[in-house]
C-alpha cells in the first residue's frame, strides 16, 4: 500500500484497513442494539433509518480521522499528529518511553494490524497511540522506540548496511498452561463470593421460595458482573508467555485480543510476589512488576500513576524465583523479622513480617492473608520514611518505608525496633545516593557467546541432594529447591 | 513558622462565638458554655503548639529532611535530585499571618513532603534553594 510508505517529508499513515477496524468493534453493538429494537416493537422503519444514518456517519468518521492522523519519528522523538477540527500534536521523547504495548483485537487479528501502545511517565492523557498498523511497521516501530535509532555498523562486525537484521533471539521466561490458569481463576475471592451467593439462595429456595426467586432476580445482575469478571481474567490472561527480549521483557497473552507488552529493564519500579490464601496449599505465586506511566484504572489518581503489570499471572515459586533474578540481579539480602513484640501490634501478619536490604536492593515481606514479597531497585528510590504511629511508639518500634515512583508502590520495613529504623533510615538514604550516583548497568547484558550457553534456570542437582539447583551465566548458583517449594541455600 | 497564632486566634474565635451562643440562653447555661468553649480552646491550643513544634525540617548537603506528627510521628528524607517540582501555596488565614507553604513532589505520591507555616520571605528562598539544588542534582525517574 502506497500510503503505508513513508511520504516525501517522512510522515507516515496508519494502516488503510485501521477505519474498518475501528467500525468494526462496534459492529456487535449495532446488531445488539437492532436486534433489541426489532424484539421490542417488530421492525420500525425510523428506527432502521436512524441506525443507518449512524452507520454512515460512522464510517465517514473513521474515514476522515484515517485521512487526518499521520505519525513520523523525528531525531530522538515521536510525533502524532490527528484530528480535523482540533488538530492535536504530540511530541513523544523516546527517552521517556516506560513500555510499549502491541494490542490486537479479535478483528484486528484477522485483519493482520494492530494497535500500538507507548506509555510515558505522568498522565495518561500523553499516552501515545497509533490504531491501526500492519503487524511488521508495528514490530518495528516498536524495536525502534525502545532502541533508539538504529546504530551504525560496528567496524569489526560484517554486517552489510541497509540489510535488515536478523530477528534477535527470544528465550521464554516463563509461559502459565491453561489448566492451571483455569484453576487460579477459580481459587480467586470471586469465586468464593459466588458460592456463598449460591449457599444463601440454596438456604432460602429451602425456607422461603418466593423470597428466593425475588433474591435471584435482584442478584442476577451481580452474578453477571462477577462471572463476567472471571472470564476477563482468564481470557486476558490466556496463553501467557514472559520472554526476554533484546530490549527489555516482553509479555504475551490474551484469548480473543492478544497483547504484546514490552518493558524495558530500567524502567521497573518495584516487583512483587504476592501469594493468596487460597492459593498458599498449592504453591502458587503471582508476580508483578510497577512501571511508571498511568494505567486506564487509576488515571485520576494523585501524582503520577503507576502501572501494575502481571509478569506470571499464576506460577510455582520457582518460576518467579528465576524471573526476578532475571530482572533485578541476584537478590538475596539476608531477611531479619521484626523483634518479638511485633506480635502485639500485628497478630494476623506477624508471622509473615520480613525485610532487608544489601547495597542495591530492598526486599520485604508483609501482607495479612495475602503474603506479599516486594523488591524495590534502590536506584529507584523516590524517598525514605519512618513512621510511627501511637501503638508502636508504646512497644518501641518503628516502620520505615522506601517509596518508588506511583501511589503506593514501596518496601515496607515494618515493625522495625527504633534504634534499628534509624540506623535503616540512614544506611538507606547513603546507599540510594550511592546507587543513584553509579547507575549500574542493566542487569542483562548480552554478550553473543551467552546465547550459546545454556540458558539460566533450574536445572536437576547434579550434588543429588535436592530436586533442582539454580544454573546461572556458566555456572551452578547456590540456591536449590525440592519439588517445586520454597528455595533455600546450599553450596556445592 | 507561625502555627500557634493560628491556635490564638482559633480560641478567640470560640469565646466569641460561645458568648453570643450562650448570652441567648440565661446565666447558668452562659458559665457553662463558656467553661467548656475555654476548656476545649485550651486544649486545641496546646494541641496546635505541639503539633507546630513537631514541624521540623532539615536542609541537608544531598537531601532535605521533614519531620511532623506528634500522634504518628513521620519522617521524611527526600533527595534533591528526585523532586519533580515545589509547590508555594498560600490560604486565606495563612496570607492573613503573611504565611506559606512549601511543598515538595516527587514522582512517588507517599513521599510528599509540606512545610507549613513558612514566612513568605524564607517560603520563597527555600523554593528557590530547592528547584536550584533539584536542577543541579536531577535523577528524575
């Protein structure tokens, strides 16, 4: 397609198919709407006027809004420009990129385009978006704003200039089988919600019937809306897949639209391991990583938003063990538990109250029946606070908390004695300052005879003492795992 | 830093008010009101004068540090490099005292640090000292 191609001045369009796309999303509410229309009062010549005349203004909209909106990058920036009567330009610094998504609606997929995402940090108002791009402009579009521009050849390599590069070579992370997706969903609070509705109109078709069928009908809606909640869940998170890219993590999932979500490794924020009641007896473990940039639910939130994106929605501790020490380096600060007294101020979370810190990294753990690991980069550190409240003044403890960027994105050292919040407070403020000062390089680096080796990840014991042994750039780590559970330490 | 003007004037307030109130409703219910309108003054003030001396806050080499609270006592240390911008805001009771407050965001929303109660000449060298160190030391994200 000509206009696909970059035009005299480097702007370029969208996708020619893109209003096609666009209508067509609104296609299933048309019928919807007609088929309603026709049930209610047969057909109606007005009515089927009305909604044609919509259809045409609908389809002249996505027409002119096609004609209207072009993009083109410029140095080291991206500009979109759009709209016939309020043009709208944006200019989108590719430094301040935080994620690029790549999403693909049922139709967009049988069409062969798709959407492309880029989040920058602050509101969502500055989010860029560009629906619809053929599947190979978006790809490279993508690889494009997460690099930069494309590099000169290096001097040594042979690599002849204009020839496009070879693919980079992608390693799955971690990918989440159906089944157990299926049982996740299931062991989730709305599930539980949903028997106990079912137990109480069971109780009451028993005592009372007609209250029962009174119950059932004022219910229906709810029902509906949490059903409608699990299959979101699992149809957004089906067939999920973490893989390293080149130029940051990539995820991928989704049933009837698939999205590609691409974060570069210096953009995390915080990762976080969280472990529901429900799904304790079994091992499982969800992990998620906090990335600046406002998400759809929370764009009317203070300050500057955060996304919260799912790295393995579902997963033993072994996956998501590995996961973060792909992400973050390895982290294994020694965790210490609040003193004894703790237990009077938190009796639920007690237990599970942990935290520490080495020269890069915090970890924590808190949560009452979700236990909830979280590590925060010290690099990322927005402030440190210590807070006391009246009761812990009264048992002598303090919490001291790093905040990242976003709302509530932080390390919580919880229940800490006061001389030792202090002396954290201090070491924690001189270690950001000494992390923020060096700017270590990325935690992957990727030297081409790595990806000859084999790849990091649990591997059998070769010792034979345990299950499996952690394998890491070449060599045997010291941390090891029996079946699956938690991962414990033993040199080779 | 002028907090416990602020208390003053909250006491006199009451009193007044108390009066009228109580000058309606005969002598004995007038004692009364009047007690407890002094009783409760006293308490606010000491509770504003403590609180106003909670307020404390630090300019370090590399970060600034405030501390308030007397109930939950915070601390906060925020580094220069991270403030995304200072805020100067001034209400009518403060302009009043010719007070304000500087305020302090970072990309983190928990860690925003306010300073109230600031004379508007030391309110204003303290914007500027911050956005000047912010610039000099800026790690943004």
């Amino acid at each position: 397609m000509r206009s696909d191609l970059p035009g005299e001045d480097g702007w370029q369009r969208l996708h020619p198919l893109s209003p096609l796309t666009r209508v067509g999303r609104l296609v299933p509410i048309v019928v919807l709407t007609l088929v309603l229309a026709v049930g209610r009062h047969g057909s109606d010549r007005g009515q089927e006027i009305y909604i044609a005349v919509l259809g045409v203004a609908t389809v002249i909209f996505g027409l002119v809004n096609w004609l209207v909106t072009r993009w083109k990058i410029e140095g080291d920036t991206l500009r979109i420009e759009s709209g016939l009567l309020r043009r709208d330009s944006k200019r989108l610094p590719l430094a301040r990129i935080q994620a690029v998504d790549v999403v693909r609606p049922l139709l967009a997929r049988v069409l062969g385009v798709s959407e492309l995402r880029i989040r920058l940090a602050g509101s969502s108002s500055s989010d860029g978006r560009l629906a619809y791009l053929a599947e190979a402009t978006a790809t490279e579009l993508r690889e494009r704003l997460l690099n930069g521009p494309p590099q000169p050849a290096a001097p040594g390599t042979s690599s002849p200039t204009g020839a496009s590069l070879p693919a980079a070579p992608e390693h799955v992370m971690a990918s989440v089988a159906t089944g157990r997706l299926l049982g996740s969903v299931l062991l989730s609070g709305i599930t539980v919600v949903l028997l106990l509705i079912a137990l109480v109109l069971l109780v009451l078709a028993i005592a009372a019937p007609s209250t029962a069928a009174a119950a059932v009908g004022f219910l229906a809606v709810y029902i509906f809306s949490l059903g409608s909640g699990l299959w979101r869940q699992l149809s957004n998170q089906f067939h999920f897949e973490a893989v390293e890219a080149p130029e940051g993590i990539r995820v991928r999932r989704g049933l009837l639209q698939s999205v590609s979500e691409t974060i570069p490794y210096g953009r995390i924020q915080a990762v976080r391991k969280i472990e529901p009641l429900l799904w304790r007896p079994l091992g499982w473990c969800r992990l998620e990583v906090d990335i600046a940039g406002a998400s759809r639910k929370n764009q009317r939130g203070e300050g500057s938003g955060v996304a919260r994106k799912a790295l393995l929605p579902v997963g033993r501790h072994q996956d998501a063990w590995h996961l973060v020490d792909r992400l973050i380096g390895q982290t294994m600060p020694e965790m210490t538990a609040p003193p004894r007294r703790a237990w009077k101020k938190a009796p639920l979370s007690y237990h599970f109250l942990a935290a520490g810190h080495d020269a890069t990294h915090a970890e924590c753990v808190t949560g009452r029946l979700r236990k909830i690991t979280t590590w925060v980069p010290l690099e990322k550190s927005q402030s440190i606070r210590r807070v006391q409240g009246p009761v812990q003044r009264l048992l002598g403890l303090a919490t001291v908390h790093v905040d990242a960027a976003g709302k509530s994105t932080r390390a919580e050292f919880r229940d800490r004695a006061v001389g030792e919040a202090d002396r954290l407070v201090e070491e924690l403020t001189d270690l950001s300052r000494a992390a923020r000062e060096h700017r270590t390089k990325p935690p992957i680096e990727r030297s081409p005879d790595l990806e000859a080796a084999i790849p990091s990840g649990w591997y059998p014991d070769p010792s034979g003492r345990h299950t499996q042994r952690y394998w890491r750039d070449g060599a045997w780590t010291e941390h090891v795992s029996n079946d699956g559970g938690a991962t414990t330490v033993d040199t080779l | 830093m002028r907090r416990a003007q602020l208390g003053l004037v909250t006491v006199l307030v009451a009193l007044v008010v108390g009066l009228i109130f109580a000058a309606a409703l005969g002598a004995l219910a007038c004692v009364v009101s009047v007690l407890v309108v002094l009783i409760a003054g006293a308490l606010s003030s000491w509770f504003v004068r403590n609180r106003y001396r909670a307020w404390r806050y630090q300019e370090r080499h590399e970060d600034l540090i405030v501390a308030r609270g007397v109930m939950v006592q915070r601390l906060s240390v925020v580094p220069y490099g991270r403030m995304q911008f200072v805020e100067v805001t001034a209400g009518p009771i403060e302009r009043l005292f010719k007070l304000s407050t500087v305020k302090l965001h970072t990309a983190a929303a928990a860690s925003d640090a306010r300073i109230p109660g600031l004379e508007n000449s030391e309110s204003a060298r303290l914007r500027d000292r911050l956005t000047e160190l912010g610039e000099s030391k800026a790690a943004g994200m």
